[in-house]
C-alpha cells in the first residue's frame, strides 16, 4: 500500500440513532452487521502499514447521539494513532438535530475535522413522511453551528423520498446550497430490504424512485453545485455486495450512478446546443478527454438519443481542449 492518504470508513451502524427513518436500514446499506467497538477501531487502524496516512470516518449512525461515554472512547482509540499520523483527519456523520456547541467542541478538541450532516430534503412535509424526526430548520441551525466551530460541512440530501417530487428536490439542493458547505452527497432514495419504505412501496403507498427519475433528477441538480463552486463528493449509494444482491429491493440503486448522472449533464447541454443553433451538415461534439465516454454514454446511448433528434448532423463524439464538463458543437 501506498503512503497516500485515504479515507478509511468504520461504520457505527444504527449507534446513537434515536430514530427509524422509512428508507433507513444502517446495518445493511454498510454491509456491517456489529456497531462498531473501540477494539474494531484499534484493530482496523493497527492493520494499516506504518506510514500509512488515512483519514478516519465514522460513518452509518448518527455520531454526535452516541452515549458520550462511548463516543469519547471511540474518539480516544483514534488518538494514539493521530499523534503518529497515521490518522490525519476524523469525520463523523450525524443527524442535524444531534448537534450543538458543546458536542462539536468536543469533536474538534478529538480531532474531528468533518461533520457530515444528514439533511436529506429542506420540505418538512417530506421529513415528517420520511419520519426523519427532525426539520428543515434543525438542518440550517446544525450547519451553522458547524462552520461557526470552524469545522468543514458536508451535507447529505436525498432524491425521491416519500412526498417529494423533482421540483422539491430541486428546491432542496438550492436551500442546502444557501447554508454554503464545503461538499455534499447527494444520495437517490433506494428500497431496502427490511425498512418501513419497502412495506410502504410493498403496499402501493410509494412509487419507487428509479435509476431513471433519479438520473433525470440529479442531471438538473448536479449543475447547481457545481456553479456554486461546491463539490459533489458522492452521487449514490456506495456498491456493496449486500446491496447488489437482492438488499436493494427496488429504487435507485447503481453501481455507477454517478457516472450516468454526468453523462445526462453532458447529452442536455449538446441538445440545448443543438436546439439552439441547429446544424445544417455534419457536426461533431466536442468534450475533454475526462468526458468522452460520459459523452458517448453507456452502450453509445446519447449518441443514439441525440442522433435521433437532430438526424441532419450525423453526430460524432470527439475530445478537445476544452475544460471539463463543457461541451462544443463544431460542424465537420
Ligand atoms: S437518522 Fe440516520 S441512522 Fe438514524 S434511522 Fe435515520 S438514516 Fe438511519
């Protein structure tokens, strides 16, 4: 293994939740089936060669409601390790109603660097339905009170929760990109076994959020962050071997979601190209080399798409030097 920094995830399972979100069944989105103990944490970190240099994540639970006693221990296995550096920075996740001045300076003292905020949407109706047992409001609180403790926020938000629709989702992203954090996940509602959201799905009460409404969704939210300068560390859900195989009962799980989403980015900005300035011969589309295959898509998909609407261009991808995430319409 390299000396390269990396984030290595110990997730605390349900730890510290007082709550049963619909979509939530910690123990199996993290594919861990024990919260994690003060020996998993030693022991994962003793595994790591010595100059190893990783970033710590306590993921899965809400960390800042784990009972003190506990969080502290955790928190004081990491601390052997941080003064050697093979633990250079901590993060944690939790809910936006388990935060306050005193908790988040205590994590800094730790060394926590990161809080990850689970917001999923900015409409209360959707987080009442959703029963996430906080509010919008608790979400613009915590984050404040994140930056105001000189800790870098990430926000977490989901797309097509129980109540929500596209507009709402949208609405959503504006208002987290309002609270201005350094990053944020962007997680697509998935049906997981074992959860409220399946028995609810089950039963008819909710439509399932595809792979497809998920990707015409982030394809109109990921532009926003992205003109806000804030990065998007993370679109869907983690693979894991659980959820590929039959955990994910229905709703937007893909391996490689992210990279569809990017894809349907780069096919609507040529299309409003086209639409725009039609071409009256052969053209080709011009993208980096980092966007090429996102911009022929999966099995040459938005060259089909695109070919179909605009026949008369007879379209060819090709890269460029243009900056990412840009596209050119040239005629040939
Ligand atoms: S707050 Fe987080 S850990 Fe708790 S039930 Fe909801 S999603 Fe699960």
């Amino acid at each position: 293994m390299s000396a390269r920094r990396r984030i290595l995830p110990i997730f605390v399972p349900h730890a510290g939740c007082p709550n049963d979100c619909v979509f939530c069944n910690q123990k199996r989105i993290s594919g861990s089936l024990l919260p994690a103990s003060t020996e998993t944490v030693r022991s994962r970190l003793s595994e790591l060669p010595e100059d190893a240099h990783c970033e710590l994540a306590f993921y899965g639970g809400s960390f800042t409601a784990i009972d003190p006693v506990l969080r502290e221990e955790l928190l004081a296995a990491v601390r052997p390790f941080l003064e050697r550096g093979t633990v250079e920075r901590i993060r944690v996740s939790t809910r936006p109603d388990a935060v306050d001045r005193e908790v988040l300076e205590s994590l800094r003292s730790a060394g926590v660097m990161t809080v990850e905020l689970g917001a999923q949407s900015m409409s209360d109706r959707v987080l009442r339905l959703s029963g996430r047992g906080h509010t919008s409001a608790d979400t613009a609180r915590a984050a404040a009170l994140v930056k105001e403790a000189g800790l870098t926020l990430v926000l977490q938000m989901m797309t097509g929760l129980p109540g929500s629709d596209p507009a709402a989702d949208i609405d959503t992203a504006r208002k987290l990109i309002a609270l201005r954090p350094d990053g944020v996940r962007i997680y697509p509602t998935v049906v997981v076994r074992d959860t409220a959201l399946e028995t609810l799905w089950r039963s008819g009460r909710y439509r399932e959020h595809t792979v497809e409404d998920a990707v015409e969704v982030c394809a109109k939210i990921l532009p926003l962050f992205e003109a806000a300068s804030i990065p998007v560390i993370r679109l869907g859900l983690n693979p894991t071997d659980e959820l590929s195989g039959g955990a994910a009962a229905a709703g937007a799980y893909h391996p490689a979601l992210g990279e569809l989403v990017r894809s349907r980015v780069l096919r609507e900005r040529a299309e409003r190209l086209l639409l725009r300035d039609p071409p009256k011969g052969p053209a080709a589309l011009e993208v980096s080399r980092r966007d090429y295959s996102a911009m022929i898509g999966r099995r040459r998909e938005n060259v089909l798409w695109l070919r179909e609407r605009f026949p008369e261009a007879g379209l060819r991808v090709r890269s460029a030097d243009v900056p990412d995430g840009t596209v050119r319409v040239v005629p040939l």
